[in-house]
C-alpha cells in the first residue's frame, strides 16, 4: 500500500473534491423510474368505462360442408359393431368385398 500519497496533505483535498463529485452524480439520478399515478388510479376505479369485448371465433372463415353426406351415428356403430374381433375381422370383410365385382362409376360431363 501507498502511504505517500495518504499521508500527503496536499493529497487530501483532491480526495474530497472526487468523493463529492461521485456523490453528486448519484443525488442527480433517480434510483427507479417515476411513474405517472393516474393511469393507476384510473384502472383501479370500477367507474371507469371499458371497450365491451368482441367475440370472434376461431372457426371463423374454415371451410364449411366438407363432408358431402352426414351418417348416422347409430347406423357408424352398429356397423362397427359388427366386427367382433376388430381390425382381423374388418381386414376379411374388406378382402371379401374386394371379390366382387364393383359397380362401373358414373361418369360426370
């Protein structure tokens, strides 16, 4: 450590004068911001008028009637019903549907 320049007195005053200017600084900044209090205040009143809530919903501008007939759910089930044994079952109904012959698609003009 330096003892010269400690135990200088013209060292001192140059000291001092540094420490206050640092000092200085800090007394000018606010620490933290200052908000406004009134839009606070405003929100906390239940007085205050509000924009009423506009309901738009997520399935807005989706395709409609994609599906070109509806089915009726208890006529799906009892058709799903069917197959006792699941997946086994509907792979032999579909291998004996495949055997006959299908019926020729009407063509469109």
């Amino acid at each position: 450590m330096n003892t010269r320049v400690i135990s200088n007195p013209r060292a001192w005053p140059v000291a001092v004068l540094l420490s206050m200017g640092s000092a200085a600084a800090f007394a000018q900044a606010s620490p933290y911001p200052q908000p406004d209090p009134r839009p606070t205040e405003q929100a906390a009143n239940p007085a205050t008028p509000v924009p009423a809530a506009l309901y738009r919903s997520a399935f807005a501008g989706l395709p409609a009637g994609v599906e070109q007939a509806n089915i009726d759910w208890k006529k799906s089930n009892a058709d799903a019903g069917q197959f006792k044994r699941g997946h086994a079952d509907l792979l032999k109904w579909e291998q004996s549907q495949g055997a006959q012959p299908a019926a020729p698609a009407a063509s469109k003009p």
